[in-house]
C-alpha cells in the first residue's frame, strides 16, 4: 500500500527538527526508528530521548494515528487530523519488547513493526550484533491492540554485488552483478528479485502471524526512480 501526503523523518533527531517537519499542517509525519535502548549508544536511541520527542510532539497538538487510520483516510478521501504523526519502528530488535513496547503502552501509542524476515532467520551478525525478535514473538506482537505488523522486505536491507570490482551495494535500488556470468542482471532480472522478495517477506509474515500482512515499510535504501 502506498501512502500519498506522508513526510518521513529518520530518527534519531534532534527535537528541534521537530519544528521543521512538523511544520506542514496538511502533512503526516512519520517518525521511523531503529533500535531504542534504556542508554543510548552510537547506533541506538535512548528511550528518553524518544519519550521527550514525544512529549514534544503532544505537546504541539499533534495527534498519533494507526497504520490503519491512515489507510481509511486514504480510501475514503477523507483528511487527517492536523498536525498527525505516524510511529514506525524498523528492524525487529528484541529490545522491542523489553523497552519500546512498555513505552508505547504508557503513552497508548499506536505503531507499525516493520519486520525485515531474512534477518530474524539469520540472527545476530557481525553487522547487526543486536538479538532479533523471533516467529512466535511477533506472533504474539501481532495480537497486540496497538501494533500492526509490516514487512520491511526480506532482504533488501542487505547489500549485494554491485559491480565487478566487488563493491557492496542497496539490494533494493541496484542491478546486481552476477560474476558468475560476467555480467549485470537485466530489468527483467531485477524486477523478478524484487517482487521474488517482497513475497518471501509477506508469506513469512503469514506463517508467523496467521494473517495476511498488507502494509509495506521502505528504508532510504529502498528508494529509487
């Protein structure tokens, strides 16, 4: 699904960039995240850096919608509230459920978990060291009022060869080269492994879940012309 009018933000950020993302009163804001943590680190974000943007943001009027709010609000040409704002937390750390999910309890939060499947089944790597939610996890998750569960692709978060020299690049916005046959993989190869994927994530989901899982979460590195 795509969601027209939407002004996304990848955090962490500074409360003042709230003034200036917040500032289209027609727009919905949608605040992405990653890993929240109780400390913070050089790639987490403290949870009371995300409570003050939060408290931040109520405290400016805006209101904060589900997934599907957005979606009723698309299909029936009806507008937002304004000022809104829409919770993503990207990448299914474990710490999801130890420090996001009490958070977004105690201020009854709605939030889309995008889950990117190829990751739960690999585990920690040396990339990503961080535990990963696992099949019955967010089978559970999805039960949860406040949570809608989406897809953040199988593994176009992950690099791939790019080109002969042997340069990682975005899975999601690049040609792969096939050095097996010398040679970059056409459109058509390249449509077929995106779509390929994007249903691998969406049956995965299916099977943890028990629900069809409709809602699409794109990175920066999933973005292309």
């Amino acid at each position: 699904r795509t969601v027209t009018g939407v002004q996304t933000c990848a955090l962490p950020i500074s409360v003042r960039a709230g003034l200036a993302v917040g500032s289209a009163p027609t727009g919905l804001l949608a605040l992405a995240y990653n890993t929240i943590d109780e400390r913070g680190s050089a790639t987490t974000l403290a949870a009371a850096t995300v409570v003050a943007q939060i408290e931040y943001l109520q405290a400016q009027g805006f209101r904060f919608l589900s997934v599907r709010d957005v979606a009723a609000a698309n299909r029936h040409h009806t507008p937002l509230p304004s000022p809104a704002a829409l919770l993503i937390v990207r990448g299914a750390p474990a710490s999801f459920e130890t420090v996001t999910l009490p958070l977004l309890e105690a201020y009854a939060l709605p939030s889309v978990v995008a889950i990117p499947t190829a990751e739960m089944e690999s585990g920690p790597s040396a990339e990503k060291d961080a535990p990963r939610l696992t099949g019955p996890r967010i089978a559970a998750l999805a039960r949860h009022p406040l949570l809608a569960i989406a897809s953040q692709t199988h593994a176009l978060n992950q690099p791939i060869a790019g080109n002969p020299q042997g340069a990682r690049l975005p899975a999601a916005v690049t040609c792969a080269y096939r050095p097996d046959a010398g040679r970059y993989e056409t459109i058509a190869e390249y449509a077929d492994r995106i779509s390929a994927d994007l249903n691998t994530s969406r049956s995965r989901l299916q099977e943890f879940t028990d629900r069809l899982v409709d809602v699409l979460v794109r990175s920066e590195e999933h973005t292309s012309e």
